[in-house]
C-alpha cells in the first residue's frame, strides 16, 4: 500500500496519531471477544455528550481504573471503590457513567449467560456477519439506525445503561458489525 493511499481515512481519524492509529488498526473490524465488548461498550458509554478523542486519550487510564475491564470483578464494586474512581483523574468523573459500568457489568453476565457469550448474542442483531455499507462521504453515515435501535431497547431492557441508539450505532461502528469506512478510506475494502 502506498504512503498516499494509506493517508486516506475516514473524516473524523485525522487530527491526531492516536485516532490515525485507532482507526488504521482497530476501527471497524469485527469483534468476537466478550473481554474487548464489555470495555467497548464501557467507552461508549463514557463517550456521551463527548468527542471520541477525549475517551480514546483516556482509554489506558479506563483500563488501569476498571480492572482491565474485567467485568466479574467490577459487577462486585462497592460504594467506596466508585467513590475513589471518582477522584480518579485518569477517567472521567462522571458518577452516572461510573456507576453504569457496574450496572453493565452485572447485566453483562446476565446475557453471557442467556447466550452462551455476549458475542452470540449481539452478533445476532445483524444476522451474524458485518453490513457493507459504500458511504461516498462523511455527511451520508448515519448516526444510529433501526437496528442500533432496536438494540438499544433490548439492551435497556436488560438493565444496561448509557446505550443509547446513537451510542449504540457508534458501537457497531467500532466493534465491525457494520463497515462504516467511506470509500474513499484505504480500510473500507480491507474490511469489506
């Protein structure tokens, strides 16, 4: 691949080497991991009401704060550990959105054990393989759908929180369940 080619990307993962490199790597390709669905979901979550880049620099610190993601250990966080993420200035201190991952956490073991994984169960909601789209531009994607909302209403009703259809959207965006990478990006036919 060219030097040229590869300098095309997606709109929104050009200001800095952290998206550049979040988009060239990770953006977009097809999630199978519960571990990396459940820290996905979580970042999402911090998102709202704010610019992925603010929850991409702050990603490392998420990680170090929540126990790597580990979701059995944060569905049994007490009040005096999302007193002290609180003060945690590696994450964003927002106690609506602590407190969603812990709530996230224990609906997120309620579904692994519906399912089998949360990967079997979220995968089903675009029949098992990512949607192609062939956006020209930026201004044609869309910020959710009636499928990220019918996900979020299935989510909601399974106690989860901070998923919204747009966060929802912006999560099958990041996870692969649909290729939103315009044309003209040099990973939209990598991950058609």
């Amino acid at each position: 691949m060219s030097n040229k080619m590869a300098e095309r990307r997606c709109f929104w993962a050009t200001k800095t080497e952290l998206e550049k490199g979040y988009h060239d790597i990770q953006w977009g390709v097809p999630v199978h991991d519960d571990k990396l669905w459940f820290e996905m979901i979580s970042l999402e979550g911090a998102q709202a009401g704010l610019s992925w880049s603010t929850v991409l620099a702050k990603r490392q610190g998420y990680l170090n704060a929540f126990d790597q993601f580990d979701y059995h250990q944060i569905s049994q966080y007490k009040d005096t550990k999302i007193e002290a993420l609180l003060k945690d200035d590696q994450i964003i201190r927002n106690k609506l959105k602590i407190k969603s991952v812990v709530s996230n956490a224990k609906a997120f073991i309620k579904v692994q054990e519906e399912f089998g994984s949360f990967n079997a169960y979220i995968w089903q909601f675009v029949g098992g393989k990512p949607i192609q789209n062939s956006w020209q531009t930026a201004s044609e994607v869309p910020s959710s759908t009636e499928i990220s909302e019918n996900l979020s209403k299935d989510l909601k009703k399974r106690g989860f929180k901070f998923v919204g259809p747009t966060i929802c959207y912006a999560l099958m965006q990041s996870a692969g369940l649909v290729n939103d990478h315009t044309i003209d990006c040099f990973r939209h036919q990598e991950l058609s």
